[in-house]
C-alpha cells in the first residue's frame, strides 16, 4: 500500500470468517452449508456509553438442501449461536420465504427482496447470498461426479449458462469457450463414428 506507513504494527481490530461446504446426501441433493463468525478484537463503546466487550459477535449458521440443475432450495434453515441483541434470533424466520427458489440470474437480488432491510437480518441476508456460488459448485460437482452422455452441442451443457460472462475468462468469445465447445464438437465426433468401425475379421 503506497499510503502506509513505511514501518507500522498491524493492530487487529476485527475479522469477519465466512465458511462454505457441500455435501452428497443422495443420487440428487445436496446439502449445502455456510458459516459466519465475526470477531471483534478490542473493546468498544456504544453510542449510550457502555462498553461492549471483545471477542465474538455474530456466530450464524445456514444448511440448505438443493437439487437439480438450475439447483432449488428444497428445504432451508438458519440458527444463531452468538448474536449482539436479544430481537436477533426473532429475524431467524425469513429464511423459511426461501424454499423453492432456484439459483438463477438475480438470485442475490431476490434474496435481498425476501428477507433483506427489515423483513429479516444484514447478516443472514449477506452470507445467503455469498453461499450462491458453494449452491452451484457443490450441485454441478455432484452431477458431474457421475458419468453422462455427451452433449449434442455446446448449447445442451446444462449449468454452462451461469459461468459464460460471468467473467473475463468465461467470456462466450474467449478462449476456455472455445476449448471447450472444440471439446463437445470432438467427442460428439468420434462418439458418431464408432458404430460405423467393423471389426477386424
């Protein structure tokens, strides 16, 4: 950092963990899981005076089990473990306005309509909307765990369409898209000419 001091000691003051995971449960769901944690590492003092104590502040919990692709929140619940104020654990509900939804373009904004601002909490609202990109790894992980047939086209690449523009790398005319609609033409070649092989007598 160019504005830094030349020599200076870091002194922390807080951290936010963000923790996401996914799990197998069957042939066709999967469990998704995220975790926030904010830390704290000095005390402070609120607007009344009071001094509010270090250590941990938000310690929340979301499990969600999806299925299918575009992946759906089947079923969706959400527990607070640390939390600053007695009304926070009362915001715990809006997470249940959830199930159904599929992971598609204007997910972020969709959770925020359901249970952002003062339907539900910032937190659980920022860390659900963080868990969107763990929703559609862990689900196209699954699927792509077991063999399938080879798509007709690059069209038929079911999930393709939430990485292409996502990012300058996965531009539709850069070149991992064109690797890997070279990859599908190939294959779905060779794949056509095998029935017309004989076998050597």
């Amino acid at each position: 950092m160019s504005n830094a001091p030349k020599s200076y000691t870091k002194k922390p003051l807080h951290q936010r963990a963000i923790q996401l995971s996914s799990f197998a449960l069957d042939e066709d769901r999967v469990l998704v899981e995220g975790s926030l944690v904010d830390q704290r590492y000095v005390p402070i003092y609120d607007v009344g005076g009071e001094v509010r104590d270090k250590g941990i502040v938000h310690d929340m919990k979301i499990r969600l089990i999806v299925s299918g692709i575009p992946p759906q929140i089947l079923e969706a619940e959400a527990e607070m473990l640390t939390y600053p104020h007695p009304e926070c654990p009362s915001t715990l509900g809006s997470i249940e306005k959830i199930k159904g939804l599929k992971l598609k373009a204007g997910f972020g904004e969709k959770i925020r309509h359901i249970m952002g601002g003062v339907k539900g909490c910032v937190h659980l609202t920022h860390l659900l909307t963080t868990m969107a990109q763990e929703i559609f790894a862990g689900s196209m992980t699954h699927r792509l765990s077991k063999p399938r047939p080879i798509p007709e086209s690059i069209e038929d690449v079911r999930g393709l369409e939430y990485l292409v523009n996502s990012c300058k790398v996965w531009r539709e005319d850069g070149p991992l898209y064109a690797r890997i609609k070279s990859a599908i033409d190939s294959a779905r070649s060779y794949s056509r000419a095998l029935p017309n092989r004989r076998n050597p007598s």
